[in-house]
C-alpha cells in the first residue's frame, strides 16, 4: 500500500479517536452526571502503616548489611497557614497545635518538634513571590552534618537567576474549582490544604500535594546555612525527588514465617501466613547470598477501592526473581524489625543486558512484535538495541528514559476506555549507570519526571525515584501492571555541548522544561486540578516539553553570532557532527510530533500558558488541539514512533520490560498497551 494512502488510515482512525474520546471525556467531566463519592486509595492505604516517621532516623544498619536510599533525605512538612502568612524576623514562642498535630503523630516529640519548626521559622525573611520556606524533617545527611539528623530545618530555593525564573513561570495562586471538588469528591487527591493561598511556588505544590504530611524526598545538591542563632536551613536549586523508605539492602528471601493459627486467609482463600520473612544478605566477598540472616516483614498490602493489591507476598520466596536476589527498602519499626516499603529485582537493572541485539531487522521487530507480544506474568526482559559496533557501557553514561505502561486484566480487569481501547500511562525521565556500594556491581538508576494528574493514589506530579514509582508496595506498577522502560543513549542529547565557552546542554534544557509541566499538573495552572482531556494529558504534555526543547536549542544556536562562527570553523569537529545529528533529530522529531505542520498555541507559547488543565473547555475546542498532535493522543503509538526514529538516527535504547512481578495473584493478567495507529 502506498505510504500516502497509509498516512490517510492513520489520521482518518486519529480523528475517529479523537472524537470518540473527546466526547467521552467531555461527559464524564460534565457537572450534569457528577461521579459518586469514593474513598481515596490515599486513605485506605495509610490506615496500614506500620513505620512512624521516626523510624526514618533511628535504628542501627550495618553497612555493609543496608545503605542509605540517598546522602540527604527527609520528609516534607507545609508550614501552618498563620505562619506562612507572616513575615517572622525573631523566635515564635507560641506553640500551634495544628503545626503539632503535622509534624509527628507521637505526643513524646511534639514539644520538641514545634520547637524546632519555630526556631527554623524565624530564620525566614522577605523573598520574591511571597516564598516561605517549608519545613524539612532530616532523614539522612552527608557526613559533616550528621547532627542535623531528625531535627526539623527550613528548606528553601536558592536565590538564583535560572531558580527564579522557574518559580515565577509555575508559582500561582491557587482557587479550586467546582470540578475541583467534584474530583474530590470522587476520590482523587488534590491539594486542599493549599486552596485560597496565593502565590504557592513549587516547593510548596509539591511539600502540600498530599493530605498529610508523608512526602519523602531525597535532595542534592544542597547547601547548608547557619543564622547567627543557629537556625538551619538547606538550600537548593532543583525540584525534590520523591523517595521511599529510609535504607535499602539486598536480600534474598529464604521461607516465610509459618501462619499464625489464628489466620483465616487471605481474600484469594487461602491462608497467607505469616508478613514476616526469613532472608539472608548479600555477601559482596563471596558474590553470594551467604551473609546475615534476618527476619523482615514484608506487608500484605491492602486492596485498593477496584478490589486489586498493587503487590503480593503470595509465593514471594518462590519467584523466579529471588535467585538473583531483591533490593528491599524501608525501614526498622519500634521493634527494630525491617518492614519493607518497596521492592526492586536485582538482575532487571544490572549492566550489562540480559539480551543485545544489533542488526536492523532484528531491532525493528523487537520494537514492532516482540516488545509486546504475548505478556507474561511474573517475567521480566532486558534487551539492549543497538549498532553492529557499539560504544561500550561505562559508569556515568546517561540516558534520557521512555516510559509506558499497560493495564490490568483477568478476573479483577479494570475497565477500559470505549470497552477496547487499554490507554495506559506515559512519560520521560533520566537515567545514569551507577556502582551500587552493596555489590560493587554497575546499575542503571532512574529518575521519572512525571507528569501526572490528580488521581486517587496520592502519586505527585514531580521528579519520582523507580523504587517509589515502580517498587511501592502500596501505590507501585511493579506487581499489578506491563512496563515498558526505554532507555536511549544518543550523544547528540546525552551529552553537553562546549562551543568554544558557550556550554549548552539537551538533557539539561528538556528536564528543565518537564519540571516546569510537572509543577503546573500538581497546581492545576491554579485551579487545584489537573485534569485530563484529549489535548492536555501525560503524553500531550511530556511531548509538549521535548518540542519546546527542540526549539529551545535550535533558537539559541542560531541566535548566537560566537556558537556560529565556532560551528564555522570547526566543521570537522565532534561537536560539529553531533549538534549536526541533533538537528536532523529534531527535524524527525518535530514531523512526529507536528504531524499536520500547524503548530499548536499552547506549544508554540512555550509553555507560559497553561498546561494541565483546560484552557477550553469545549470538546470542539479540545477537538482541534489534539488533532494537531494526533500522535501523541495515546500513549503507545507515541511510545512506539518516538522509539523507532531513535533508533533510525543511531540511538541505543535499552528496553527494561516487566510484566506484574513479585508474589503471585492469579486474579490479575497483564494487558498491552493499545497501539492503534502506530
């Protein structure tokens, strides 16, 4: 068949797509048939918590055992509405009761902690757009500042240009919307302890996401300052990452304690024993799980509100996952037992690949037919696609990470959209090869920038570790869905530019870019609501960050008199060559993304409009938009295109591909991701 007239296929089912989900959406959104009130997952997930924040800073981890999950962690606290609201230049004396009840739920550290908050609290002063600092509970810290561990300090952004600008184009005053407290009302989470505040800045949309203060985050590169009264606070100059639990070790899990005869079984009718297991460490001199013996608790999580648990230790010890051994992360509770928080298969992002393939029909059909075909529960893949002759993998290479992910089926399926359609999830992130200190062995370490909508888990919009994202027990894809991870080494993007001075660098300008998209999503632009129509969505949106990238780049080049007179006279150069294939990239790009040449208002305005919510809120007006970007209107046909043209430019991309790991529910099967025109 001619390419043209393939070309019209496609955009002919695009449109029928597009239509269909448009009016779709525009009815499930329509305040005529609001949505019943539902309990969050957020809610029913908390009620089983078994670690108290303290937890997160005491106990004893031998190091050679466990490793912090990061040099400086810590959990964020909102600072009560009558501080924020003041300007403090010396020590609050009074105690809030509300600011107690935020800070620590145990009554022996409240004197304590409010102490902490209002000492941190006069160390405030006057700072552009009304920024107040947030609190910041210490977890971990390098090793000068060890001291600071479980004390409260203020936390605040750095007063800098690049800083400065990205709080003004994403601080907003925030005024929810009846579709707001629809949304609410139906379950899903906003931030409702930021309603009627104004000029809430990044830092503040993501420390008041949630409902209660529990977000853990990870932070670097920061900057420590002392006030002449001793007052603390951390400095930074880029969004938190959302983390889990407080150390990590690497286990492999030998039985699981025998049920106590009390258990009448679990909800799949059978006696599920025992959430207390027997494991043994890795011993990194002998390369084997012969170290340590220890008893963790691994939690049989609750189900959430459709009746399905996100993870299972059903059969744990019985996974073809365990010979390779688990990263667990948590923490040890009140009895100094670890519970585990998040779980991560070894072998699934070690160095080097499970599997290499480098000949061009064997990389296209992977991409077009094995990836997805025929997923199989409690497997996982890692497939590296490449060139006949390829660059070595080396600790520090960097590479930018394509997510998707697919659905839930069997007895316990989720429904789907138009009864056939499996929209699944998508977004980009980062990723790097690391020595992990336990091992000494390469890894891949992720980093998602996610931009997310409201929904009922409490998962934020925001730069998001893989084990929290991934590896939760409680909110995770891990055990309950398909995951496709491409990660794509291409140098032209992975690697900087230095043009004679003038440094430049892709990576850096397109994470820039998604932590811009990622603090309107959790704002809602102001209305406390991201939410999703066929023109603003995950893959709208992230693909809306990576367009603006492009042209970013390609602007500053052109527009810079020394970076054209350098490319001049430089032609042969490596840098040359590679700014060369990066343009060619973008040209690929820009076709995929713009398939139809008009190029859309929001994108074009680089996003100091809106995004995340609905700048029209007509189906005609959401109509035209996604037209345009017609590609990009589902997840998996966007997934699919952006990896094959980068691998027709000469990218590496790893695939990473799980299918529901870890215990065993026979009531859910993984379900692909619908590719409909890809």
């Amino acid at each position: 068949m001619p390419r043209k007239w393939k070309l019209a296929i496609y955009f002919l089912t695009g449109l029928v797509i597009v239509v269909a989900l448009g009016l779709l959406l525009n009815f499930w959104q329509s305040g005529n048939n609001p949505p019943p009130e539902r309990v969050s997952n957020y809610s029913l997930f908390r009620n089983q918590n078994q670690l108290t924040f303290e937890n997160y800073y005491t106990g004893n981890y031998p190091p050679n055992l466990y490793q912090p999950v990061a040099h400086w962690t810590g959990r964020l606290i909102l600072p009560d509405v009558s501080i924020r609201n003041q300007q403090i230049s010396h020590l609050n004396s009074q105690s809030n009761p509300q600011t107690n009840n935020q800070v620590n739920n145990q009554s022996s550290l409240q004197t304590n902690r409010q102490t902490q908050i209002n000492e941190a609290n006069s160390n405030q002063t006057n700072r552009p757009l009304g920024n107040q600092a947030v609190f910041f509970e210490v977890h971990h810290a390098d090793a000068q500042h060890q001291n600071l561990r479980g004390q409260v300090v203020n936390l605040q952004w750095e007063n800098r240009a690049v800083v400065n600008d990205y709080r003004r184009r994403t601080t907003r005053d925030i005024s929810f919307t009846a579709k707001t407290w629809q949304s609410l009302k139906s379950g899903n989470i906003h931030p409702d302890r930021l309603n009627n505040l104004p000029s809430v800045d990044p830092l503040e949309s993501l420390t008041g996401a949630r409902p209660e203060d529990d977000l853990i985050v990870s932070i670097a590169p920061v900057e420590v300052r002392e006030s002449p009264q001793g007052n603390i606070t951390l400095v930074i100059a880029s969004e938190p990452e959302q983390v889990v639990g407080s150390f990590y070790g690497l286990v492999q899990i030998i039985a699981r304690e025998k049920s106590n005869p009390s258990n009448s079984g679990d909800h799949l009718g059978r006696n599920s024993g025992s959430d207390r297991f027997l494991v043994r460490h890795f011993n990194q001199g002998s390369r084997r799980f012969d170290g340590s013996q220890e008893v963790m608790v691994i939690p049989q999580v609750v189900v959430d509100r459709e009746g399905v648990r996100r993870s299972t230790n059903q059969d744990m010890e019985k996974s073809p996952f365990n010979a390779t051994g688990w990263y667990v992360y948590g923490a040890k509770n009140s009895q100094g037992i670890f519970t585990v928080q998040a779980l991560e298969p070894r072998e699934l992002l070690q160095v080097p690949p499970q599997v290499t393939q480098s000949t061009p029909s064997e990389n296209r059909n992977y991409l077009e037919q094995q990836l997805w075909e025929n997923p199989q529960k409690n497997t996982a893949t890692s497939v590296l696609l490449t060139s006949p002759s390829p660059a070595p993998w080396q600790e520090g290479d960097r590479a930018i990470v394509m997510h998707i992910f697919g659905g839930i089926g069997g007895k316990k399926a989720e429904p789907q959209a138009l009864g056939m359609i499996v929209t699944g999830h998508f977004s980009y992130g980062t990723a790097q090869i690391i020595r992990e200190p336990l091992t000494g062995e390469l890894r891949w370490r992720l980093t998602y920038h996610q931009v997310y909508a409201h929904n009922p888990d409490g998962i934020i919009s925001g730069k998001v570790n893989w084990a929290e994202y991934m590896g939760n027990l409680e909110r995770g894809w891990l055990g309950s869905r398909p995951v496709a991870d491409a990660l794509i080494r291409f140098p032209p993007v992975t690697e900087e530019y230095d043009f004679g001075g003038n440094k430049l660098s892709v990576m850096g300008e397109f994470t820039t870019q998604l932590q811009v998209m990622m603090a309107r999503y959790r704002t809602g632009n102001g209305t406390g609501a991201a939410l999703v129509t066929p023109a603003t969505s995950c893959v709208q949106d992230s693909n809306q960050a990576l367009y603006i990238t492009i042209q970013k780049i390609t602007n500053q080049v052109a527009q810079n008199p020394q970076i054209q007179t350098w490319l001049a006279a430089n032609p042969d150069h490596p840098q040359t060559q590679r700014f060369n294939q990066l343009v060619t990239l973008g040209k690929a790009l820009k076709k995929e993304l713009v398939p139809l040449g008009i190029i859309r208002a929001d994108w074009q305005e680089q996003v100091t409009e809106g995004t995340g919510t609905q700048r029209d809120n007509s189906v005609l007006g959401d109509f035209f938009s996604g037209i345009t970007t017609w590609r990009t209107l589902l997840p998996r046909p966007a997934f699919d295109r952006l990896a094959q043209i980068f691998l027709d430019q000469g990218a590496d991309l790893w695939f990473l591909r799980t299918n529901q790991i870890g215990g065993n529910d026979p009531d859910i099967l993984p379900l692909a991701p619908t590719a409909p025109f890809s």
